[in-house]
C-alpha cells in the first residue's frame, strides 16, 4: 500500500483520541470556515452590521449591493483593526483568561460612481473591496488537577488489541507517538495489551491554543437605481482562508509513583483555501417616505482546503532520561459548501437627527456539504450525516442606530444575537454532555463608534466585542468538561474620501 493511502486510512479512523487533535475534517473545523462574521467599515460594523436596508457606504457591498445604488459620488476608504482574541475558561476548578493582540487589515475599497444614458436608470457605481469574514485570532488556556485519570490512559485503551510494530499504521498521531515517549508500555507477556505511565498518579493538565489567520473575501460589484425608488446591486467575489494553529497538551506528575514527569504532546495545523460566491439585492425606498425596506441573497461558497497537519510528542522521567517522537506529516485536500444566506432589512431616518436600522438573517447550516477524494467514501458519508444531523438553522438578528450631531459628528451603536448553528455534542450513550460543536453555539456582539464627516473627507473609529460559550474536553472521555466563554475585541479605524 502507497504512503499516501496508508496515511489516509489512517486519517480517515485513527483521529480523535484527542480533542485538541481532532479530525481535521470533522464538523468543528466545517463549522469553523463555514461559520462568518464579516467585518466592515467603521460605519456598518458599528451599525451592528445591520446595513441590509442602507447604501452609499462600502460596508454595503458585502451584506447588500443595493446599497452602492444610493451613491451620488465616488468613494474610497480603508480600515485598520487592532483587536485582541482570547476566552475566558474554567477547567477541574481553576480559571484562566487570556487574550492575545493583533492588527488586522478591515475593509479596503473604492467606489466609482457614474451617470448613465438612461432616463429611468440615471446613475450607476461600480465598486470593488476587501473585507475579513472572520478574524480567528486567538488564544485559550485550560489547567486543572486530575488524580487516576490521564490521557496516557486513553492512549494505552486505543493500542489495546494492536501489535506494537503496526501502531505506527492504525494510531500514527496518537498511541503510535505514545509508544515510542513510553507514555505506553507493553503488559508483561504480551505484544498487544498496553499499560499507561499515569496510573493512579494525581497529575496537573494543561492545554493551551494559539490560533492565527483570517477569512476574506474580495469583490467587485454594481449597483444602480431605479427613478431613486428602487436600488438593485449585484455582487461577484472570491472567498480566502489562512490559518495556523498550535495545541499543546500537557501533563506534569504533582504526587505519585511513577517514574514519568512530564509529557507534551504539540499539535501542529495549517489551513488554506479559497472559494467563490455571488450575491443579489434590493432596497425599495418610497418617494418622501423616511422607510426603506431590503432584501439580498448570498450563494453559498464552495471552499477547498488544504489542510497540512503532525503532532509530535516529549516525554521526561524522573532518571533523567527524555525520549521524542514525530508523527509523520499529512497533507488531505476538501471541499466545504457553506449555506446560502437571505437577509431582510427595515430602516427608518428620522428627520436629520437619527436613523434606526434593523436586519434580519437566516442560513440553513443543514444544508452545508462536505466532500474529500483523500478519504474513503464511507468516512465523507459519515462525516456528512452527522452534520446533517448535528447542524441547525441560524438566525441572526442585529440592529443599530446613528445619532447625527450638526453636519459633521455621528455617534452610532448597534449589536445583535446568533441563535446557535449546531446541536450540542452527545456522549457515547447519547446523552448531551456539555461540550460543544467548536464556533456553533449562540453569540452576541455589540459595538458603538463614532465618526467625523466633513464635505470631502471623513474619519471614524469604532469599537465592536463578540463573544460565546465554549464547552470542550481537552481529550477524548476526560472526565472534566471545560466551560468558558471566547471573545474577540476589536477597535477599527476608517478613513476615507468622497469625490
């Protein structure tokens, strides 16, 4: 059998004795890339994203290309972030907060607005941007004492029945790493029965995430308007994602008679992909009517990743000696089609002091699919039915107002709610055991920004913080569910100019 096929059978049954490991192709990570939360200018994000029923802004292009059809100039803007991703975790009665900061690129386009030769159509704008969908910054940090409990012994139950020269063919990321540290160790007598090096002893865990990268998308789009009464937009864009991502599990022996100290086992993922997607809008705006009603469509991208992966293990007695061992490098290819989405929008200007802008958002993650040639059909039909089974349709609720002061100042606040996008994990006997599909249960974000527009130019800043619940294992049949919340802050400053 090729290496390739020998890695892959390996990939397809051989992950998930770690939580922290996981299938890489398993419904955390679908949920990760095929879960948003797109960023705008300064204006739309403090706005709550709420922009379904609002234009002439570039934050428009990504939630409702109508919008560019309410531009009677040009416009060209960019927006910096600097944010800090971390959680909030309680783990076998200790708690952690952590968070780390980073810059990020936020919206970055122009907007050309032109008359057009029609008399119903009098004007069109065509616009290009860029924009993250999703800033995955971060880093989290689980510790706790457990005593008669290890992770070495899940990994001598998952060599159980496996002879010791074929671990490194069933369990190469895992036991087979196991075996060569001597976290595992062959019962006297046999060649396929293993005893942990924890057995009994009372042990500090640890895990710590250190996670980087984006998501993106790049557009180009067209909006124009009908007798100023009915705005029309399309959209066009490719989709990107990069991230890196280290997990480190520990164990340090606190009281016991073993002659293991310490082990570490360094999860290593990083994923890149690209994808397409094009989108469709309206906007209806009455003639003296201060209302405007919207609607658009999103298609759903379809994403191929590559996705690169290897553990590699320590372990040190307490004799001195410390032994190392690598897994081998994997490299599988899949496609993610995430869900189409539909917006409705509602907002209301009130006179020249105020406006009120409401969304409203559904996307069925039932219908999101999952496919690989590096893996068996068997393990893709299974990896698809349990999202079917798993995933749930999210509804996502935002809104905001803008508080105008003179001709110059605005004051805006928004926020709004993710109802969750997947069930809650089940346990072996079927019963919900608290941890949770990774970015799927229910959020809430809120924001408040202000900004300065003069007749030509304008600056603006905005402050916005997202968070959830998390609920994991740091490994496969732990006995300690960690609960937590994530969070994500960010302080984006705009400016731009009109022409």
């Amino acid at each position: 059998m090729k290496k390739h096929n020998i890695l892959r059978w390996a990939l397809s049954i051989g992950w998930g004795l770690l939580t922290m490991a996981g299938q890489a192709q398993g419904l955390d990570d679908i949920m990760l890339y095929g879960r948003m939360d797109p960023l705008g200018t300064a204006r739309s994000t403090g706005l709550g994203g709420a922009m379904t029923a609002l234009g002439a802004d570039l934050g428009a292009i990504g939630v409702n290309p109508a919008g560019l059809g309410m531009y009677r100039s040009s416009d060209m803007s960019f927006t910096l972030g600097l944010g800090a991703g971390g959680a909030s975790n309680s783990f076998a009665g200790e708690s952690s907060v952590t968070a780390v900061p980073h810059l990020i690129v936020g919206q970055i386009g122009g907007a050309l607005t032109t008359p057009m030769n029609s008399p119903h159509f009098r004007r069109g704008t065509f616009a290009f941007a860029y924009r993250p969908l999703k800033d995955l910054h971060q880093r989290a940090e689980w510790s706790g004492e457990q005593e008669g409990e290890s992770l070495t012994h899940q990994l001598a139950l998952q060599a159980n029945g496996t002879q010791f020269d074929s671990l490194w063919y069933q369990h190469p990321f895992d036991a087979n790493l196991a075996w060569y540290t001597y976290l595992i160790d062959t019962v006297a007598g046999t060649t396929d029965q293993y005893d942990p090096a924890f057995d009994g002893d009372q042990v500090q865990q640890r895990l710590r995430r250190d996670r980087s990268g984006r998501m993106g998308e790049t557009s180009i789009a067209f909006g124009t308007t009908y007798h100023d009464v009915l705005h029309i937009g399309m959209a066009v864009g490719l989709t990107s994602v990069e991230m890196e991502r280290v997990d480190v599990y520990s164990e340090q022996k606190l009281l016991g008679s073993s002659p293991l100290d310490r082990f570490t086992f360094n999860d290593r993922l990083e994923v890149s992909g690209s994808g397409a997607f094009w989108s469709f809008g309206l906007i209806l705006q009455p003639k003296s009517s201060p209302v405007r009603l919207g609607w658009s469509y999103r298609s759903g991208s379809v994403l191929s990743i590559d996705d690169f992966y290897s553990v590699d293990a320590t372990a040190n007695f307490s004799d001195g000696n410390g032994y190392e061992w690598n897994s081998p490098d994997s490299y599988i290819q899949y496609r993610i089609r995430t869900p189409r989405q539909q917006r409705l929008g509602f907002s209301w200007t009130i006179g020249k002091s105020a406006l009120l802008t409401l969304d409203y958002q559904r996307s069925d993650f039932r219908t999101a699919t999952f496919t690989s040639n590096d893996l068996f059909t068997d393990d893709v039909d299974r990896i698809q039915s349990d999202l079917e089974s798993a995933f749930a349709v999210e509804q996502h609720f935002r809104g905001g107002m803008e508080l105008r002061f003179d001709e110059n100042w605005r004051i805006r606040m928004g926020g709004g709610w993710r109802s969750q996008a997947a069930n809650p994990k089940a346990d072996m006997t079927g019963n919900i055991d608290g941890t949770l599909i990774e970015d799927a249960s229910d959020i809430t974000h809120w924001a408040i920004g202000c900004e300065y527009r003069a007749e030509t130019w304008y600056t603006g800043a905005t402050y916005r913080h997202a968070s959830a619940d998390s609920g994991r294992r740091l490994y496969a049949l732990s006995p300690e569910v960690a609960t937590g919340r994530t969070g994500l802050g960010l302080l984006m400053m705009a400016i731009g100019a009109r022409f």
